[in-house]
C-alpha cells in the first residue's frame, strides 16, 4: 500500500463495478429488462447455438435484475455491476452493446462472460481506503480499479470465449492506444513529487494493461506498446521493472484462476502497483430463479487470508528447519 501505517485513511470508498455509461444521442438504441432482455440477448446469438445456451443460464440468474442496452451510438460494449452499499444489494446487472460492428455477437458473449463470473464465483472489490496523503489523487486511484477489475476478468473469461468456438481475433473488440510515455517520461521531475498523470501507478496500469491484453489480442501492438511503457517508465521509475515482473509472474501463475483465492491476489496485484488495496468484497449468490443476492464477504476474506497467511508461516518455518 502507499499509505503509510501511521496515515489514518481519509474515509471509506466505493468502487461501483462500472465502466462508462454512455449518454443516449439520436442513433438507433433498444433497451430491455428482465424477460424481454433475455429475449433480445438470445436472439442476437441465433448462430452459436452454445453461446446461446450459456447466455440462458447467466440471464436466468439475473433474471428481473438484467438490462439490455443496444445502441449504434455506443463507441464500444459494456457491462455494468451496480451495487446498493448499505444495506449491500444488487440493484442491476447492465449490458450496453454496440451495434453495427462486424463482431455483435462475440461483444455481446464477452459482456456476458464478464457477468458469469460472478456466478462462478468471483467476488467484487467493494470498498478501498485513501490515505489523507492521497487524498487529492482520490479521483485518479478511484479510476484504476474498474480498469483493472475489467482487465483481471478476461483473463478468467477468455478460455470460456475460446471454448464456446468463438476467434480470439474477436474477443476485444479493439485496444485503448499508448500515449507518448517518450514525451510523459521526459516531464517528470523529481523535484515536482508525485505527479498524477505519471505516477508509479499510472505507470504500472499503463504496463499492465498492454502487458496483459498480449494475452487476450491477435497482433503486435500490445506488446509494442507494453515495451513502451516499462522502458519510459522505468526511466522514471526504475522499480517499475521489478514490479513488472512480480505483475508478470503473479499473472502467468494463473493463481488469480482460483475464485476463493481472488480477494487475496487481486490485492497482491494492487500492492505491486501500490494501489490502495479492497478491504471489503461483495459476492452475487443465487436466490432461487432469477433471484440474485449480493452478499458481503468481509469475514470470510479476513478468515481467508489469515489462514492463508499462518499457511504461509508454517511453510517458512518448515523451509527453514531443512
Ligand atoms: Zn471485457
């Protein structure tokens, strides 16, 4: 963490698991809820006959709580999770789906890929602490941990995307560019302190974002890109390479695989980029037919990862006595 022991946290925060939502312009847009969102989702996926099965059984256990959205307007697909904090609820689980691209179906597979996730078991990052020191960057951190939740998830989703016959080609629907780190790198000032734009973190997100999308995306450009980032950055900060790598082992692990498990390296992943890390979880639990529940996980995160931990003692003092 960045914050220091002594830095009591400036107050809670939420994370909403959202991504932007688009304002409605003139273009042709549908939206649906419940049963009719069933219905349009499964009609946008007539030719993949699996798809549409798996489909059934994520909007089945949304069911009235699902909305569709389709719009030609939208510049890209997405999800939506949106969470009530106290007392915890699920309020709704959204898709935004662009139209009149030449991959409707897979965006659509991939956005529901992202809800199922949930339903196999892996909780959401619910509440995080800013220490006052980082408290005017609160709007920037904020803004790391959907982006990363979002990348996490396909790495969770891609093997069912691949497995329901669908092209890796089409998986991502496209990859957000590289700034010029050449011209951010050469900005930075040691004397101007931490600046928000090209921060360890920023930097961190910037390389992990490319760095992990090699493993979702057809092509060279993220990993041109993900070089970019940890040759600029690391000139900026040099640590930036051994953070790299621990992000590259902790990833390549598959550890994040592990549903009971994903609290605790979702928040390793965030020490390594010395982000604020989740105190609290939610998990989404079926109720009964289209009756989902969100439920707090907090305790038994917390029993979790002092096992774990004890675990991890207990094999250091065995390590040591051979
Ligand atoms: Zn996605």
């Amino acid at each position: 963490m960045s914050g220091k022991a002594d830095v009591q946290p400036s107050g809670p925060r939420l994370w909403r698991n959202s991504k932007m939502i688009h304002v409605l312009s003139n273009g042709a847009c549908n939206e649906y809820r419940g049963r009719a969102a069933k219905e349009a989702i499964i009609s946008r996926l007539t030719d993949w006959p699996e798809a549409r099965r798996v489909a059934t059984e994520i909007c089945d256990f949304y069911g009235e709580y699902l909305q569709h959205h389709e719009d030609t307007a939208l510049s890209s697909s997405h999800y939506e999770i949106e969470l009530q904090h106290e007392p915890i609820a699920l309020q709704y689980a959204r898709i935004e789906l662009q139209l009149g691209t030449l991959r409707t179906a897979e965006a659509l597979l991939h956005e529901l890929l992202h809800l199922n996730t949930r339903m196999r078991g892996y909780p959401i990052g619910e509440k995080f602490w800013i220490p006052s020191e980082l408290d005017r960057y609160a709007h920037h951190i904020s803004a790391i941990y959907p982006i990363i939740g979002n990348l996490l998830e396909h790495e969770l989703i891609i093997d069912v995307f691949l497995g329901l016959g669908f092209d890796k080609a089409n998986f991502l629907g496209c990859l957000s560019p590289a700034p010029d780190y050449q011209h951010l790198a050469s900005k930075f000032k040691v004397s101007l302190g931490f600046r928000e734009e090209i921060g360890f973190s920023w930097w961190c997100l910037e390389y992990f974002r490319h760095w992990v999308s090699t493993r979702h995306w057809v092509g060279d450009e993220a990993d041109i890109y993900a070089d970019s980032a940890l040759y600029w950055g690391s000139k900026v900060y040099p640590g930036l390479q051994d953070a790299a790598k621990q992000i590259r082992q902790l990833i390549e692990s598959g550890a994040i695989q592990d549903s009971k498990q994903y609290p605790f390296h979702v928040n390793t992943l965030l020490r390594f980029m010395k982000v604020p890390k989740f105190t609290e979880w939610a998990s989404i639990k079926t109720g009964g037919y289209g009756k989902p529940r969100a439920i707090r996980l907090t305790q038994k995160v917390d029993d979790w990862m002092s096992h774990h931990c004890s675990r991890l003692m207990d094999n250091r003092a065995e390590e040591e006595k051979h």
